[in-house]
C-alpha cells in the first residue's frame, strides 16, 4: 500500500495495485487530462473528510477504471468544472459516490454506487 496525496496534470494510468490515504488521495491539477486507474483500487480510511479523487475548476477530466471505497467523497468536482466523463468505476461504502458542486454539463455512465 502507499500512502500520499498525488496530483495528477497530464494523462494518467495507474499501476494495478490499492492505494490508501487518510486523507484526499488524488488532486486532478489540469484540464483535458484522463486518469484511468487501471482496476486499481482507492481506498481510504473511512473517517473525516476526505476525497478519493478531486477534481477543483478543471474542464475536460474522465476518470475511469477505478474502485473507489471509504472516502466521505469517492470522486468530488466543484468549482465550475464542466464536460467531465466519469465512467466504468465501482464506488463502495463512501458517504457520496460522485459529488459535483457548481459543475454542468458532466457525464456520470456505467458506474456502480453502493453505500
């Protein structure tokens, strides 16, 4: 496992393996970027507020490929961030799977949520 906040300013695949925080794990830092996670797994420690993966006044981001489990936000994007593609992920026992705040025109399709 390793610990620490990664920040993500160009397209991204990750190693297949689980990543674990205590704390937000992923900041996406620029526009027109995709992170696809590869079936990797995020996990954080179930405790406070932190975030999976952050996406704050970036356009254009896709997040794909990813079990995201045990944050308070699996995925958050606020701030303006439009035309956004979150697809093909697996949210587990977050206390919001996918939260967008002041954000439009995004696309949430073939996810699966659970509490």
């Amino acid at each position: 496992n390793v610990s620490g906040v990664y920040y993500i300013n160009d397209n991204v695949t990750l190693c297949q393996k689980t990543y674990s925080t205590t704390q937000t794990l992923i900041i996406i830092n620029a526009s027109h970027t995709t992170l696809d996670c590869n079936g990797s797994t995020l996990d954080g420690d179930d405790d406070g507020a932190d975030i999976g993966i952050s996406i704050h006044a970036f356009d254009y981001v896709t997040i794909k490929n990813c079990t995201i489990k045990d944050f308070d936000k699996g995925i958050s994007s606020t701030a303006g961030s439009e035309h956004g593609n979150i697809t093909d992920n697996t949210l587990l026992s977050n206390n919001y799977g996918v939260y967008y705040d002041s954000s439009s025109n995004n696309y949430i399709t073939n996810n699966t949520m659970t509490l």
